[in-house]
C-alpha cells in the first residue's frame, strides 16, 4: 500500500509571515462560461466595443473576487494571484475552511445572479505546507495546485457547488457588468468593407507552466507574459484589440494590413519575450510558437455577429495547429510558416503595389506565383528551380 503524498505549495523564496509550521490553506477559483459569455451567442449582434467591455469586465471580476476574499478573511489571508479567470490564494491554517467555501458559495450565487446567468465559478480548497523548490521530492510529495485543480475538475464533471440561486436576493451591484452602449446602433456595428479577423494562440505555453512548480515564479511569469501581449497590442495602432486574455489574442485589423499586421505582431512579441528576463526561457528555440488564423471580413456579409468571424479565424487557426506542426499561419487555403511568410511579405511588399486587390492578399500561393514570375521562373523549364528564384528575389532586394 503507497504512502499517502504530502501536498505542498513549492516557492523560490518563502514569503513572510507564515509562521513556523509554514502550513497554509490553498484555494483556486475558476471562473467558467468565459468564451460564451464574451463572444454571445450566433444569435446575438454583439459589437467589438461590446465584446472588449465584456472582456475588460472578466479580468476585473477576477481581481474584484481577489479583493473581496482579502477583505473578508484580513488576517488569515497571506498573498494571491490573479490570471485572466482564475484566482489562486493562500490563507493561515487558522482560517475556517467551512467559512471559506461557505463565502465562496455566496460569491458564486452573486456572480452568477449578477451576470444575469452568463458566468458562475468553480472553487476548490486544500491544506498544504510551503516548502523551498529545492525540498520538493516529487515521490513523497504533490503540489497543493494539482490537488486544488484535480477536486475542481471533478467539480466540473459532476456539476457539484453549483446550486439554486435566487436572482433577486443574491444580486450583488458591486460584482455586476458595465452597462452595454446606450446606443442601439453600437450592438449592431456593421463590419468595415475592408477588414480582417485574426485569432493567435501562444504555443507550448502550458506545457511550459506545467514545467515551472514555484507558486511565486508562475505569479511573475503570468504577470510578465499579460503586460508583454497588452504592451505589443498597444503599440501597433492599426490593431483594434477584441480580446486578449491568457494566450488568446483576437483583433481586426485593415484587410490590406493584414499581413504585415500579423508578421510585425509576431517579431514584437517574440524580441519582447526575449528580452524580458522572466520569459526568456519560454522565448528559446523550439519552445516559443504563435499558431495564428486569419480570414477576410466582406462587405457582403452586413451585419453579422463578430462572434462568426472570431469562429472563422478560430478554424483557421486550428488548422495551422494540427496540419502545420503548430507556429505557423493559415490564411486563406495557405498553411506556411513564420519565416517563410516574412520573407514572402518582405518581397512581395517591396516588389507590387499592396493597395491594389485586397483579395490578393488573402492568396499567398498566387502571391508567391507573382513573386516568381517577377524574378524570371518559368514552372514549364526545369533548368530553374523554384527555391533559387526566391532566393535571388531576396537576395536582389536586400
């Protein structure tokens, strides 16, 4: 018969104030219907401001979630993280745990009756020791976030701590969403002529975590990685941001833009991650990727949910994850990767007028046929091969 493991929450440095047990009690909070609850249904005419509002609303409610537990408990509360949905928080051993799933349960009855039944969380808590990185041994012992997140799942599965919620007296102003723009034409925000949709997604980025066990290094990675993507979108002021929350980015852009909007988002990120001390390890070779999608928003479309377009770009994005290998970008019927797009860009931009058909740029392989047909190809003799002519078009225009 195993021995059963001692659950511990590992740091690089030991906070203060723990006391000489070090023992604490460990929480997670997750709040769930986020996607649904931002994007709305197919049914519904939501408006890039309304989708931003609604963005900016779940990370708030995540820190205000924070705030009311610190405020709530005072003393017994030590220290907290919060991360695009999630909460995740230590209190004193001397805390009550039935206090602290039974504040929790109201929590969850006033967010859920206070968003109108668009969001609810899941909460889940576990008593554990903390412990220096370097004690971990991982054959007697399991981390207090496995533990916290393997009851919360089953949670999940089993629809447990959800419950009857009366909506008049569980309502809570204070955890309740900005009002939607007065305006009723702003619900029904027709697309531009000439726009395009584009969703990322920040490859091996779980993976990483899962490898990086420090409660107070995950906190300052997290943190580092959500300023280094809010930084790289502001930046660029041909980005309208739509939602950027934990490794999912979606923004429109001019449909002519498109392409040099995306290359340009990808170096920013890349040399930011780099250059940031805490997320150089995740900026290495063959860990760092962005798998990307894009599609063309047409003006035959009218009004149309934003939520179909984010859906469309999603698809493509998809794609470039299972039949690209990931970091790469599917556009249009073309899977390629980075370098080869930016090289591609990089030429056809120098070489053509990229103001003309817009259409074109949703087309990399006739891109490419032009590019070739430029520097001479011809596909009908074999005495030219197609790598070299790209390789003199690069090469004549460095």
């Amino acid at each position: 018969m195993s021995k059963i493991k001692k659950t511990v929450l590992t740091f690089e440095t030991l906070p203060k104030g723990l006391g000489i047990t070090k023992s604490i009690i460990f929480g997670i909070i997750d709040i769930s219907g986020i996607q649904k609850y931002i994007f709305g249904s197919m049914s519904t005419l939501s408006s890039a401001e309304d989708i931003r509002r609604r963005s900016a609303y779940v990370e708030s409610l995540s820190h205000k979630i924070c705030e009311m537990l610190r405020e709530r408990f005072n003393r017994a509360y030590l220290f907290g993280t919060v991360s695009s949905g999630k909460v995740q928080c230590a209190f004193s051993p001397g805390a009550s745990m039935n206090k602290l799933t039974d504040f929790c349960k109201k929590l969850q009855r006033a967010v859920f009756a206070s968003t109108e039944g668009g969001l609810t969380f899941y909460y889940s808590f576990c008593r554990a020791r903390c412990i220096q990185a370097s004690d971990y041994d991982p054959k007697t012992m399991v981390t207090a976030p496995a533990v916290a997140s393997g009851e919360l799942e089953k949670q999940k599965f089993n629809c447990k701590n959800l419950l009857l919620t009366d909506m008049e007296n569980d309502f809570c102003r204070d955890l309740c969403p900005p009002a939607a723009a007065s305006d009723e034409n702003a619900h029904r925000e027709e697309p531009s002529r000439a726009m395009a949709a584009v969703k990322l997604d920040l490859d091996n980025l779980g993976l990483f975590f899962r490898n990086v066990g420090e409660f107070d290094k995950r906190h300052r990675i997290s943190t580092a990685l959500n300023d280094t993507i809010s930084e790289c979108i502001r930046s660029d002021g041909r980005i309208t941001p739509i939602f950027a929350g934990g490794d999912d980015i979606f923004f429109l852009c001019r449909a002519r833009d498109c392409l040099s909007v995306t290359v340009d988002f990808y170096k920013r990120l890349k040399n930011a991650v780099l250059e940031n001390s805490e997320l150089s390890d995740y900026g290495k070779d063959g860990v760092f990727g962005i798998s990307a999608g894009a599609v063309r928003i047409l003006s035959e479309h009218g009004r149309v949910p934003i939520l179909i377009f984010g859906e469309k770009a999603e698809k493509k994005l998809h794609l470039a994850k299972t039949r690209g290998g990931k970091n790469c970008v599917c556009i249009g019927d073309s899977i390629i990767g980075w370098q080869e797009l930016m090289l591609l860009w990089s030429n056809y931009s120098r070489i053509f007028d990229t103001e003309g058909d817009i259409a074109l740029l949703f087309d990399l392989q006739l891109m490419k046929e032009r590019i070739l047909k430029y520097a001479g190809y011809n596909k009908n003799s074999p005495a030219r091969e197609e790598a070299d002519a790209i390789e003199s078009i690069r090469i004549l225009l460095l």
